[in-house]
C-alpha cells in the first residue's frame, strides 16, 4: 500500500512539472538572403552591356531628352539599348529639365569734336564756336536655353552602380538639349575606360608561400 502511494506521489510531481523549452532555430533575413554582389563591387559597371532607358517624365521636355540620350547611347557603340527590361543589364532612370531665359544686352558710342576760335582789334572783336556729334545706342535681348539631367544606372536588384548630373547651355552646332545628352553619355564612357584601365594594371596577386613540410 505504501509503495502504491509513493508511486501516485511520483506521477503527479511528474505531470505537474512544465513541458521542456524547445530551442528556436534563428531566423534569417530577407535581407541577408538578398544581399546584392553590386553593392560592394566598385567593377560592377563593367558589367554593364544592354541597357533599358526607364521614363524620364511625361512632359515633351522629358520625352525628348529622354529620347537623345537613347540616341547618344546607340552613337556611342558601346553599349545596346533595349527595350525589353528584363533582359537589361541595367536600368538608366533620370529627371530632365529645360528652360528658356531672355538677357538684355545694352550699348552706347558716341563721338564729339569742339572748336573755338576768337580775335580783337582796335575796331571789331570777333569770336566763333562750333561742335558736332554723334551718338549711336542699341538695345536687344537675348534667348538664353539651358538644359539639366540627372541619371543613374540601376541594377536589377535596385543598386544605383553609377550616377552623374550635368547641364549645358548649349554648344556650337546643337541645342542645350541634345549637348547635355552628349555630356552624360560621354561622363559615362570616361568612367567605364577609367575602370577598365584600372584593372587591366592592377597587380597579380602574390602567389603563396612555399610549403616548409617539401622544403
């Protein structure tokens, strides 16, 4: 009868004792699942061979900004354009703005020329002036445009790997317009060769010490 008691003792302690925990595993991170290799690779724009150009605005002075970068991109040759995003290396976004200022521009000459002559006798006293002048003004204005673009290239996981502004009033055989699109893309060509250039001299890398076990 004792042990009977004991052994009821013993499995009521044991029923009343709470359940084990049971060790949560740690969870990872969309974040650190998604880590971009773009983000700490300073080369990534070398790899950079077809490019999608993403809407600059709505506007006409959007649209054709927008337009003469595309056609800037094709001079260049070094890179496609296409208009499949999904299969762009990366995405050329950008914000454009153009306007018109007017200067006014004033000039003045003039020339004069004085004479005087004057004599006396004991009769007559004579004396004589004479001046003359000629005075020319003009005043005009001036039809000022200037153009601005900012752009960046994205990868496809949303990495900006590349970004320049640049802005022109104009150059000498086109509008501010088409220059400031000529200026980007040339920016964007200087920095891939400056990249490329950079590379092709970095040092080999040293190889590793002999193995003292084969020595």
């Amino acid at each position: 009868m004792v042990a009977q008691l004991i052994i009821l003792g013993l499995m009521l302690q044991a029923a009343q004792s709470p359940p084990a925990a049971t060790p949560v595993a740690p969870q990872t991170t969309t974040a650190a699942k998604e880590a971009s290799p773009e983000a700490d690779d300073p080369s990534a724009l070398l790899k950079v061979k077809r490019i999608y150009v993403d809407s600059f605005g709505d506007d006409i002075i959007s649209k054709e900004l927008q337009s003469m970068v595309v056609s800037s991109l094709v001079a260049s040759k070094r890179f496609k354009v296409t208009e499949n995003r999904e299969r762009a290396d990366a995405v050329l976004k950008g914000v454009a703005l153009e306007k018109t200022s007017q200067e006014l521009h004033a000039t003045s000459e003039s020339t004069s020329v004085g004479t005087a002559a004057g004599g006396a006798n004991s009769d007559v006293a004579t004396f004589g002036a004479a001046r003359a002048g000629i005075g020319d003004s003009s005043l005009h204005t001036q039809t000022i445009n200037e153009a601005r673009i900012a752009i960046r290239l994205v990868s496809p996981v949303g990495d900006v790997i590349w970004t320049t502004t640049q802005e022109s009033k104009g150059a000498k055989y086109k509008g501010a317009s088409a220059d400031v699109a000529d200026m980007c893309v040339k920016q964007l060509l200087r920095d891939v060769s400056k990249l490329e250039g950079s590379t092709a001299t970095s040092p080999a890398p040293a190889p590793p010490p002999p193995d003292s076990q084969h020595q």
